[in-house]
C-alpha cells in the first residue's frame, strides 16, 4: 500500500492574493486528479492535501473538483468537464524503443494487480505469461513530469547484461489501445529490502558482490548508478546474494544526468556506514554537500541491533582497498571509454499537433510537438483515452464501501 505521506503530488495550482487558492492533487494510488479549492490564500498544497485525505476515497470516480471549507468541510464537488484539469500524455510507439534481441512486450491489459507499492510502482502478475504466478514490479507513467525518467530507466536496464547481482529486467509494457510504450517490469525479489528488513545478519561476501557490480557497471558499461543505498539492495534468497535495483537516477559517465556527487564508490562507503551504524544524517543533506570523508576517518560503532558475519575491520579493510584500487586505476570519465559502453536513442518526439497560438494581433495556428494534452480537449476530438484511474485501495480490501 502506498504510504499516506507519499500519496498525492500537485503540479499545478492557482493562487490569488488573499484566496481563493486551488490545488490540482494528483492521488497516486487512484491515479486521478482533483483539484481542491479553498477560500485561503495557501502558498503551499499540505492543507489542501489535508483536507482532501479525508475525501477523496468517498469521492465518486467522475468527480474531479471539489470545494472545502477551512474547518475541513466538503462545500461541493464537480464532474463538470469544465473543471477536469487531468492531462493525457504521450506514448511512443513501440518500434521508437529499440529493444534490444530477447526482450519480451506484454499488454497493460495482461497484468493483474496484486499490491501498490509507491507512486507509479504497481506489483503485479502477468496473466498469459509462461509463469503467470511469477510477480513483477511494474513501472509506469501518466504525468508529462515522469515521461523521461521511465524511458531512460527502460532503456538502461532492459540493455544490461545478466549479472547476478543485478535485479533481471522483465519485459516492456505496451497499452492495450495501441501498443503503444507505458512502462516495463522487472522481477519481484521478496523479503525486503537491506532498508526495510534490517534483521539479517549482514554478511561480508554480500559487500564483495555490490562492490563488483558496481565496478561491473562503472569500468565495464560506462554507467553510474548515482543512487547506492540501502533501499535500493535486496537479497536474493535462493542464492544468497545482494542485488542492485532502481535506475532511475543512473546515467551514462559524463552525459546527460551524469554526476559526480553521485559516485557510486562514494554512495558505497555511505551505504555500509549506514548499514553498520544505523546512522544516516551523514547524507540527509545534498549530494554536494555530503562529504565520505568524515566517515573514512572516524570510527565505525556497530547499532547494538546490527550482525555482521565478520569484525567492522574487515569491511573497513575492504571497502579502503577498493577505494584505492580505483583511486589508481583506469579513470572513466566518459561513457565511451568503457570498453562495452551502453547507449539508446532518446525519448522521440511526438508527431506535430496543430495548436491556437494567442497573439497581441490575434490567434494564428501552428504546428507544435506537445507531450501531453488536457484530457477534456482530446475528449472534443473523440481521441481514444487510456484510463488508469482505479478504486481506492482500501476499497479494494473491503474497507471502504
């Protein structure tokens, strides 16, 4: 379930001096917009937020605006399409991705839901798959804001090589209107992550394994993964092995997104100090301000809840002759110096629409690339729309009627 603090996102909003203000709230977790307006002047969308908490999973699926009173009473709701800020955004189509020999596409349509596990993030099964009971993580997009990240993400991972101490890619997702490109899954690893599950006994082998993935990604493939942490590692049970997942932030070295307060060698050292230590204020800061230094040279004291399978020295050991090794070897400064870089096109661009372009002299129409559109004006058009809206989780589990 997705949490509370994580559930709604507002892009947009309309201010006016002394209020009204009017807060258009995406909920993850219906995947619906609703804007909410209240007589405040509010500089910030939290007490809309609020107030729409308590609302929104009684709200009617149509309803897309409502009206709440400071004391946090539902003055009125609107279906009236009028009211509809919700936006529709481009997908491209299947044959822009490129993919490479093996990777498999599955319809949205084939995919059942079996939990929400953040915003955009579903876990799933695949209905007509060879293992229809194998879950899935299945990441997607509806808002222009998460267009680029989806597709670069797509790109790198379904493009790595099998390592075993990477989480497998699964498949690309294509909507069922028109097979279009919406997202991909990767293969479910049960039991937690080293974030969420904190009881095991922390072994020394699982740090040999992140350090050669990461050198693996770094030397190899000429990609940074730029977000090494705790969250992002889960153990391989059956195998008994740490793997590294989430790409989101990666980036080929020195390219677009590429940056080196996000060194994966850097966010390691911060990833055992936390793991040892249970103590993570060292990078609750920006990355550029976040400094490994002053946990190279002070000392590590275990978080009496932690086990490791051998003494702190000699992960210490470890990780400084690692640091080493890299500080004197081959330095990849560019993706292309790698010896088996990575790349894939980027994200293509949407034929042209002809838009109203408003002038002092008047209106003209032009053709312009737009990457989303207002739901309400592809609905004049009698453009097929491809709905995410759902119930309410809670409803789904019988708690809401």
């Amino acid at each position: 379930m997705i949490d509370s603090g994580d559930r709604f996102y507002a892009p947009s909003g309309a201010i006016y001096p002394g209020g009204p203000s009017t807060w258009h709230i995406i909920d993850w977790d219906q995947r619906r917009l609703v804007s909410v307006t209240m007589d405040e002047e509010l500089e910030s969308e939290d007490p809309a937020s609020e107030q729409l908490i308590k609302h929104i999973d009684s709200l009617p699926p149509d309803v897309c605006a409502i009206h709440v009173s400071p004391d946090g009473n539902l003055v009125s709701t609107s279906a009236d399409p009028k009211d509809d800020e919700t936006r529709c955004v481009y997908y491209p189509p299947l044959d822009s991705v490129q993919r490479p020999e093996g990777v498999p596409v599955i319809s949205r349509s084939d995919l059942e839901e079996i939990d929400r596990l953040g915003p955009n993030v579903d876990l799933v099964t695949c209905r007509h798959s060879s293992e229809p009971t194998q879950k899935l993580v299945f990441k997607y997009y509806f808002l222009l804001q998460h267009q680029l990240f989806n597709w670069h993400e797509m790109s790198l991972w379904m493009r790595l090589p099998k390592h075993p101490n990477i989480v497998p890619f699964h498949s690309i997702v294509v909507d069922e209107l028109e097979g279009r490109f919406v997202g991909f899954t990767s293969v479910y690893i049960p039991g937690g992550t080293l974030e969420e599950n904190n009881t095991r006994t922390f072994k020394l082998k699982w740090l040999h394994q992140l350090i050669n993935v990461i050198d693996e990604l770094n030397l190899n493939l000429g990609i940074s993964h730029q977000d090494i942490a705790p969250r992002n590692l889960v153990i391989h049970e059956p195998t008994d092995s740490l793997m590294l997942f989430d790409f989101d932030f990666s980036a080929r070295i020195g390219r677009t997104g590429y940056s080196e307060a996000r060194d994966d060698v850097k966010g390691t050292l911060f990833t055992m100090y936390e793991i040892i230590t249970r103590n993570d204020n060292l990078r609750a800061i920006r990355h550029e301000d976040q400094d490994v230094s002053l946990i190279e040279h002070k000392e590590w004291v275990r978080h009496p809840d932690v086990q490791l399978d051998r003494p702190i020295s000699e992960f210490r050991c470890v990780l400084e002759e690692w640091c080493e090794r890299r500080r004197a070897g081959k330095q990849i400064t560019l993706n292309t110096e790698a010896p088996n870089f990575l790349d894939w096109p980027p994200f293509p661009d949407p034929p042209l629409s002809e838009v109203e372009v408003h002038y002092v002299g008047g209106t003209v129409k032009e053709m312009k690339k737009l990457y989303d559109w207002k739901r309400t004006d592809l609905q004049k058009q009698g453009k097929a729309i491809l709905n995410w809206q759902r119930p309410p989780q809670r409803a789904k589990q019988g708690e809401v009627q």
